[in-house]
C-alpha cells in the first residue's frame, strides 16, 4: 500500500475545509512542518502508535534500560575508570573521524553531558 504524504500547505487546507483531526498510521506521514501546523492550528493527530514527532528518534537503548551493575563492575573494575575510559574512547574515536573540525574541550563537555543523560555518569 502507498504511503500518503501530507505537508503543512495539505494540513492548512484541511483545516480549512474543517478538517479537525487526522488518523496518522504507518501509511501516512507526515513532514515536519505539517505536524508543527497541525499542533497550531489544534488539529488532533489520531496515532495508533506513541506520539512522536515525525522526525523523533526511537531510542530503545534509553527505554530498555535495567537496573542491572554494568558487566565492567561485576568485573570488580572501578566504576568511575570504566566511565573515564569509555569517554576517552568515545573522544578518541571522534577525533579520529572529525579531526581537527571539533574543539576537544568542547567534545569532552559534550560527552560529559550525553553520558550524564544517558545515566552512564
């Protein structure tokens, strides 16, 4: 079955034509800009899955998490070396692919910030 595409001129001239809500399924999508109107103009988007912006990334590495000891502490290694070495290879590695397009102590604050929010700090 083909997919349906509708854009933010398609999502305003439905609301114009008193269009007020819309069943989004996995045969319809819709860009980014017509989800945004759609919310503006108080049209409900009718999902048979989570509410999620067309351009939202699934993370299933976030959703899924236990409260499981990481392997590196049951393997009696300290938590905060394991920590320190897994932001040093995170940098190393984009280093190694950006070069010299990225300030290192701006990268080091980065992965700081993306490893406290993934819970790893």
């Amino acid at each position: 079955m083909p997919k349906e595409f509708y854009t933010e001129r398609d999502i305003e001239e439905m609301f114009k034509r008193g269009v007020m809500s819309l069943n989004v399924s996995e045969n319809v999508v819709l860009t980014e800009l017509a989800y945004e109107k759609a919310n503006r103009l108080g049209m409900q988007l009718v999902r048979s899955q989570p509410d999620n912006p067309p351009c939202a990334p699934v993370r299933p590495y976030i959703a899924q998490r236990t409260g499981t000891a990481a392997p590196a502490a049951a393997n009696s290694i300290s938590t905060e070396q394991t920590e320190k070495e897994l932001q040093t290879r995170i940098r190393d590695a984009v280093l190694v692919r950006m070069g010299n397009q990225v300030d290192p102590e701006l990268l080091d604050v980065i992965i700081q910030r993306v490893l406290k929010s993934t819970g790893v700090k």
